[in-house]
C-alpha cells in the first residue's frame, strides 16, 4: 500500500514534535509502573500512548495524515 503525501513541512513538524511528546509521556508511565510507583493498570495507558506516539512518528516521517486520509480537514 502506497501512503500519498497529504501534509506539508508545517504538519510534519507539528507531529513528529507531538510524537516525541507522546513517545516521552508512554515511557515514563511505563518507567513508572516497572518501578512499582504507579498502579498495576497504569501499563495499559503507558503502552496505549506509546503505540499512538509511535503511529504520529510514522505519520510525520511518511508525510500521510490517516485523518486526512479519511476525508477530514485538518488545519495542518
């Protein structure tokens, strides 16, 4: 499957910053729950956000927008 460019450099740069932000936030839930300081359900949202961090990184480094891809208008 073919991903066809529908973001520009603005977009690009806008999701790999908030992928980054994602990937920080998944890892210290994560850091938090291997230490034991958090609850022992704090590993679902620590691997939810993760995942999502990982799929935004994808999206900036492709330069495709599933939610654009889908029809939707995005402002960037």
């Amino acid at each position: 499957m073919m991903f066809t460019c529908n973001i520009d450099q603005r977009g690009k740069t806008i999701r790999l910053v908030m992928g980054v932000l994602l990937e920080t936030v998944g890892l210290l839930l994560g850091v938090l729950w291997f230490m034991s300081i958090g609850p022992s359900w704090l590993v679902w949202p620590a691997a939810a956000i993760w995942i999502s961090g990982m799929f935004v990184i994808f999206e900036a480094v492709v330069g495709w927008c599933a939610v654009r891809a889908m029809g939707m208008k995005t402002p960037f």
